[in-house]
C-alpha cells in the first residue's frame, strides 16, 4: 500500500482524479500491447476489424472504468474538502482499491455525505448516458457503482456506521 502526502483542501479533487488514473496503468499496459497487435493485423492483413474492437475496449476503459472511477473518487473528496472539520485528506492505494482518509474530525453526517457522494455520481452520470446517448454499457458501468453503497464495500461500511444510532458509550454527555 502507498500512501500520497497530505493533500490539502484545495489540491484535493486532482491529485485524487490523477491517483485513480496512475492506479489503474497495468489496463493500459495492456490495451496497449493488444492496440499493436490490432495494427500490425490491419498492416499485415488490411482488416480493421481487430483494431476497431480494439478502440471500444479503449472506450470501455477509459471512459467507463477509469472515467467512473474518477467522478467517484473525486465526489468523495469534493465532499470531505468542504466540511469543516477536515484539515487535510489523505489518498491511499492499493493494486485493488482508492482510500481518502480524511484527518480531522468528521460528523456522522458528514460520513453519510461523502460515502454516498461518490456512488450517487456515478448513478447520476449513469442515468444521464442511459437517457441521452447509445453507450449504455457505458451507462451500466456507472450505474454499478450503487453496489459500492452496499455494506461488503468501503463506502457501505461507513454509511452504515455513521447511520447507526450511537452507543450509550459515545453519546453526548
């Protein structure tokens, strides 16, 4: 796991858009490799076909893999840069998952905030590429980040923790 240095408020919602795309290079990679062999067919044998599959994978991968996971991301720390409590955000990643840490302190309310921040853009975009464009699956890949509000994920779990009544050991004396 790396962790980035403390970003403030106000350098936030970038260095986490960029976090997120730095994050997912080995696709990429990948679709790089396949893009070269897709145009040595096409020099070789002059079939386009390989190499226009090719560019709708770069579509699905950038736009609706990296391109969610971006808006994601990014609600979350518009979010938590603008509560009051949090001084500065911190981006930790792992080869399967984005974390922001916020320092500070954060209000149950505005835990529930930034954990559904994130999904219900994505849902939002989603809904929007379903009613005004073809791509719907593109349109499907935003959609299913709902499933993040869910308990199993990040976001599920702290939604679910911040609207659990208090224990009597928390509450206000």
């Amino acid at each position: 796991m790396t962790t980035s240095p403390p970003l403030s408020r106000s350098r936030a919602v970038g260095r986490v858009g960029w976090a997120v795309v730095v994050s997912i290079w080995p696709l990429y990679a990948f679709l790089g490799v396949v893009t070269i062999g897709a145009a040595s067919w096409l020099a070789v044998h002059g079939d386009p076909g390989l190499l226009l599959l090719v560019l709708q994978f770069w579509k699905i991968a950038v736009v609706g893999i990296t391109g969610s996971f971006v808006a994601h991301e990014c609600a979350h720390a518009v979010v938590l840069s603008r509560l009051d409590g949090v001084s500065r955000i911190d981006v930790e990643s792992t080869p399967l998952r984005i974390s922001l840490r916020p320092s500070g302190q954060v209000s149950r309310a505005g835990a529930a905030l930034a954990a559904i921040a994130g999904p219900a853009t994505c849902v939002a975009l989603g809904c929007l590429m379903w009613w005004l464009t073809d791509e719907h699956l593109l349109a499907v890949i935003h959609l299913g980040h709902g499933a993040f509000l869910l308990p199993p994920s990040g976001d599920g779990r702290v939604l679910l923790t911040a609207l659990r009544p208090p224990r009597p050991a928390d509450a206000p004396a």
